[in-house]
C-alpha cells in the first residue's frame, strides 16, 4: 500500500481515540429487523430509538412479500441503468403513483436519497446561475452543489433575513434554486415554507424541499411538508427517500414533467449508477399504499411523539425546537454524547450522537427518534433511563 495515502489516513485518530476510552458509538451490528425492540449481533434486545423508520414499515411482513413476489418475477437486480437497459414496468408504475401523491405531474426514482440530491442539485445548478442553501440542509444537498456550475450561497438557518440578503445579492434575471429541509434531520424543526415560497416569488426563484424526514408523517396521507403548510403549488419540486417512512431503499424527485424530464436525461446520479433493485421498488410501492390506507399509524406516531415531548420538557431536559418525531437531546459536549450512547445501550437504550462536523461543538446533542411501532411504555422506559444517565453526567439537575 502506499505509504503517504496510509499515513495521512492515519492522522485522523478521532475513531481511535474513542475506542480507546470505550465510547466509540458506530457501526454496532444488528441482527433483526428495524422494530421497537432489536437483537444486536452480541445477543443483547436494546430499545430502538435511533431508527428512521417513522412509520415501523421496515419489517413489515406485506413489505417482505411484496419484495420476494418481485424478486421472484424480476431476480436481483436490474443490471444497469434506467438510461438503458434497467427500467421496469415497476418504475415506471411507483412514479406515476408518487408524482399523484405528493400533486406533481411527473417523478422519476434514483438507487438513494443521496443520489437524488447530488443529480438534481447538481443538474439544475446551471452556469451563470444560483443556488441557495440553508447552512444545515443535508450533505447530498451540499454536495450537489458543488458539483453545480452555480454560484453557492448559504443563509443561516431557518433565517429568512439571511435568505432575502442572498437572494438579494444574485442577478435579478439568473436562474435561482432554494434548496431546504422540509424536516430538518438533527433538529427535527421544519423549514419556514410559506415565507420561503413569498420570497421565491418575489425574487423569481424555484423551490426545492427535501422532504426525506417529511414523507409519511406530515400533510394529507403523510404526502409531507408542502402539503402540510398547503403549499404544493408553491413548491417546484419535491424529493422523497424510501428508506425512512416508506421502509425501503431508493429516492423519487417530483416536478414538472418537463423538469422530470430533463433530470432523466441530465442527471449523472441517475445515468451512470444502477437502477433500484425490483424488491427496494415493490416494497416502496407496497409502503405508499399502507400509508394512505393506514392513517392509524401516523396518529399512533404523533401520540408517542407528543408524549416524548412532554416527558423530556418536564425532566428537564433540552430539546430545542423539535417539531416532528425527531428530537435533538441537546448535550453540547461531544465526549459526554459519546459516552451517553454507550452508557444508554448498556441500560438497553439504542440512540445516536450528532457531533461535528454535522453539527458545530455547541450544538452537539443525542438524536431521540419516535417510530410508530413504538408505544408510550417504551418511551417512558426510556426516558427513564436517560435521565439517570444525563444527571450523573451533570447535564441535568
């Protein structure tokens, strides 16, 4: 191996370090599915709160037969592009049916949320134009960006002050594209939508909402945030992920269809990589369906996700500004995050640390995810347990 590649790999001794103290909070090997209860590979059953899976559909049954009866008829995998050869009747049928649900007239599917991100952004980044970003949209966002031919402008988050100084400071006839969170992923907070759409308005920008943590638990059948404010028309395009609510792998955009179009064709994320796998694609579809049939589901989601407000408020604890069923646990320290996450597993706790660079160093907290599966039982247990953990770290009182 190269000597200097190895040595400059080294210098970076942070995964070290925490390892050596005991603390060390990734990568930890489950071996059953994504439920409220999990078996980790060394036979311990721990409380799941660090899941994506807002509405438990992960290890549903329907989804697990959807995805043999297509691995069954299709095999594996599509053996290459959508371009060319890998687009199926499937694809194409799971389009026509998110372009509806989430009120636009086209969609296409990428392998991964991230590569719908890094291919839009980056595709409709064009020369001479600009793209603005809030400063804590998620890393596909950012990289897409800067892959882009634009000229990239950050505004504080969440500040619509800061927004209207960039939006401000671009050519008034250039091409401009807001990129923001519907559901912000660490803070659990949603993007200010209706002021963003005056503001586009006003500054003849297009908007585009990750709506990845908004799928499945907000607006009408959990179609996200631009239903939830009311604003889909508003709203350019819309992107959604099929590994949180919808218990799959993969990603849609949605727009209009001559935009769709164009991203079909432009795309690179889209082009160069591997089409979905037939199984990631009917359990997507099988998903959508259980999510505008099943309605109890989301309320169930949002009882235990008030309830976890409620009792994290009254403990004492700081849960900023959450508004969703992700909730920051703010520690600000990234040691005593690291050693909370273990701390709480060996309690039979699982959650996850934020620390940088996703967040800055004041900002370092413990993401608290709520799943539909869950019930008030498991979050009380839970919450208990944390706070006999935060307290002899001296973070509450």
């Amino acid at each position: 191996m190269n000597k200097l590649l190895k040595e400059i790999c080294a210098r970076d001794t942070r995964s070290k370090e925490a390892r050596e103290q005991g603390i060390y909070p990734y990568y930890r090997p489950i071996s059953s599915g994504q439920d409220p209860i999990v078996k980790m590979a060394d036979g311990s059953d721990v409380m799941m709160f660090g899941s994506n899976s807002y509405l438990g559909l992960s290890d549903d049954p329907r989804l697990k037969e959807a995805a043999k009866a297509a691995i069954d008829k299709y095999g594996t995998s599509c053996s290459g592009s959508r371009f060319l050869n890998g687009t199926l009747d499937l694809h194409e049928d799971l389009e026509k049916r998110l372009a509806a649900f989430v009120g636009k007239e086209a969609a296409v599917t990428f392998s991964t949320g991230f590569q719908v991100n890094l291919g839009v952004v980056s595709a409709l980044g064009f020369r001479g134009g600009y793209i603005l970003l809030d400063d804590t949209d998620h890393a596909c966002i950012i990289d897409g960006s800067r892959l882009s031919f634009s000229t990239v402008y950050k505004f504080r988050h969440n500040d619509m002050q800061s927004l209207e100084q960039k939006l401000k400071a671009c050519e008034p006839d250039a091409p401009k594209m807001i990129v923001v969170d519907g559901v912000y992923s660490m803070l659990g907070d949603l993007c200010p939508l209706p002021r963003i759409c005056e503001l586009a308005e006003q500054y003849n920008a297009s908007v585009m909402v990750d709506d990845a943590h908004g799928l499945g638990v907000f607006g009408e059948n959990g179609s996200g945030t631009a239903s939830h404010f009311g604003l889909t028309d508003k709203v350019d395009l819309i992107m959604g992920t099929f590994s949180k609510s919808f218990g799959s792998l993969g990603g849609f955009i949605a727009g209009d269809s001559e935009v769709i179009d164009f991203l079909k064709h432009n795309a690179r994320s889209l082009i160069f990589s591997a089409s979905m796998t037939p199984a990631a694609v009917a359990a997507a579809s099988c998903a959508l369906d259980i999510m505008i049939n099943e309605p109890q589901r989301r309320e169930n989601l949002w009882d235990v996700t008030r309830y976890a407000w409620q009792l994290f408020r009254e403990r004492g604890f700081d849960i900023n500004a959450t508004e969703s069923p992700i909730i920051p646990v703010m520690v600000r320290d990234t040691k005593k995050a690291m050693a909370i996450v273990t701390m709480a597993y060996k309690e039979g706790v699982f959650i996850t640390p934020v620390i940088a660079p996703a967040v800055a160093e004041k900002d370092v907290l413990i993401r608290f995810a709520l799943m539909a599966t869950h019930t008030r039982e498991h979050v009380k247990t839970a919450i208990d347990k944390l706070e006999v953990i935060f307290r002899q770290l001296d973070i509450i009182r």
